[in-house]
C-alpha cells in the first residue's frame, strides 16, 4: 500500500502495478465483461454479472462468489470513463450491497517497452471505514490476488490465437493457516495420509525437499495392487509455492509410463500456490495447475480430454486433505 495525498492517506488503499501488455490491452480486460469474468476478485471468486452499463452515471451490479460458498452483492457506480487513460467509480453505497462504500480511480499508464503502469486508489469516508475493510475482508492483500489474476488473463488474452493447450486448474479454500497447509503439502506424516484419490493409500515414501529432490511414494489400490509415483521438485518457494515434475515411477525411482495408458505423459508439471483467504471467511486458498509437460501431439490430446477425470480425481483427493486438516 502506498499514500500520495497527505489529505487522505490515513484512509486510502493505493495499489500499483506494471503488466507486460499495451495500455489497449489492459483497458480491454478491465472494461468488457467477458474478460472480467476471467479475472475479477480475488484467488478462487468468481462472479455472475447481473447489469451493467458502462458510462458516466452508469452502474455494474455483480454477485462474487467466494471459493469458501459466501456470495457478497456488489455494485459499482462510474463517474468517469476515459478510454484508455482512467476509470473513476463508486463502490458500493446501495441497498443489499456489501457494507463498504468508497470512490475509486483507477489509471492506465503507457510504459517504455508496451508495458502498462496501472494504479489503483480507493479513498474511504474515513479511517476506521478503510480499517474495516482491510480487517473483514482482507482487502489489501484481495487487491494484490486480483491484479495478479489480472495479469495471467492478460498473457492468456495474447495468446488467445495460438494453439497452446490450457492447463487443468483446480482451486480450494481451506480453514487453515498457510503456514499448515505447507507443512499438509511437504512433510512425509502428513503426505502419507491423505495424498491420492479415495480409497487408496500410502504405504511407503521418501521426501527430499529441495530442488532437485524427490518425493517418491508407493499408492496401494483397494484390490491391493501397489503403483509408484513421484514428484521431482522444480520450485520451492515457502509457504507460498511448490513447482514440481509428476511421472509414474518404478521402485527405484526411474519415470515410467501410465499403466493405464502408453500415450499417457510421460511428465506433468504442477504448480501448488498457497495464499489467504481474502475474504470474511479467512484461511488459505490452494490453486493447483497440471499440464503436460514436454508432450506429442498424441500425449497432449489425450491430458486434454482427461480434464472431467482429472477434475474427479483431484476433488477426491482435496477431500481427503479437508478430512485430515479435521482431524
């Protein structure tokens, strides 16, 4: 948070960011209601758009759905629009709306290199309003979630004509601390009770946590049946983010092809990211994303029709962790 004007900077939130995309880009993304759907909110919302009429005395009235199952009605009046330079609305202030009212500005700043300065202040009616904010709602840190979501759908948005295949994300909201959800993600006790879709467990594994390392692990199916698995780590960032390289494995460690599939990857890079619940539910939002890594043509269409299944296994697998967590 920054403050520029002496006059209000006891109750301001002033957030700024430098996206690696023209200012028409950004302007686009922050203004058509196909690309905010994409990125509006914080880690894990969504939102349903209910109107919206985008001009000078015009409002956006929008339900955001938290990953945790609170929706919180908004709406947002304009005051100004100046394409591409500047945004300048109201937030809230209506009946049935979240509790929260504040004038926003938002600009947008041609940088060397097509690169795009945005700045975004919110000044409140007072201090403990902005207080209150930032204590319910996580706000600050809500705000960052949000311009960072921004800036993935903007790279998505420039290669929207190229044939580069999505990956498979999935996102869950937990009542934990960030702090204990990496200890769930990177400890061997832990690993070892819950890791794997139901029904299946771990009998044996070993944990190397360092780039480089590996964590390689038996999973012994309800018939008995044992397969090998492992994740070579790539990334370790803690507590906010885990990079590694998933492959079946023989009992030595060497990758193997899917049992279930030759054409199968042969390597999945996933990506685990850690943040705060910004919401009035608190806790921590865990966002998964696999993709095939290094794959054919063959192999990349065959992990591309497997998302339903791959979004059945995962969930699965997320429940298991949400019982432990209880427990």
């Amino acid at each position: 948070m920054t403050r520029s004007d002496e006059s209000t900077a006891d109750r301001e939130i002033e957030l700024t960011r430098t996206f690696d995309a023209p200012r028409e880009l950004v302007w686009t993304a922050w203004t058509e209601v196909e690309h905010l759907g994409q990125w509006w909110g914080p880690l894990g919302f969504t939102i349903t758009t209910q109107s919206r009429e985008m001009k000078p005395g015009g409002a956006w009235r929008y339900v955001m759905h938290g990953p945790d199952g609170r929706d919180y009605q908004n709406v947002m009046t304009f005051h100004e629009v100046v394409p591409p330079e500047r945004l300048s609305y109201q937030m809230g202030g209506d009946t049935g709306a979240e509790p929260i009212n504040f004038q926003t500005t938002v600009t947008f700043e041609d940088v060397a290199g097509g690169k795009t300065k945005l700045t975004m202040k919110s000044v409140f009616l007072s201090k403990e309003a902005r207080d209150f904010v930032i204590r319910e709602y996580n706000a600050v840190e809500g705000g960052k979630q949000t311009l960072g979501r921004l800036a993935e759908h903007l790279k998505e948005m420039e290669t929207a004509n190229r044939t580069e295949a999505r990956p498979f994300v999935i996102t869950r909201v937990y009542e934990a601390p960030v702090d204990r959800m990496w200890s769930v993600w990177t400890e061997r006790d832990h690993l070892m009770k819950w890791f794997g879709p139901k029904e299946v467990t771990i009998p044996q594994c070993s944990i190397d946590l360092r780039p480089g390392g590996i964590f390689h692990y038996c999973m012994r199916g309800p018939d008995g049946q044992d397969s090998w698995a492992k994740w070579t780590f790539r990334e370790i960032n803690k507590p906010e983010r885990l990079e590694f390289l998933i492959s079946f494995a023989d009992e030595n460690g060497k990758s193997v092809r899917a049992p279930f599939d030759a054409n199968w990857p042969l390597e999945m890079l996933a990506i685990v990211t850690f943040a705060p619940h910004a919401g009035i539910g608190r806790g921590t939002v865990v966002r998964l994303q696999w993709s095939a890594f290094n794959a054919t043509e063959t192999e990349q269409k065959l992990f591309d029709a497997a998302h339903d299944s791959m979004q059945k296994g995962w969930t699965g697998t997320l429940d298991r962790l949400a019982e432990v967590l209880k427990s």
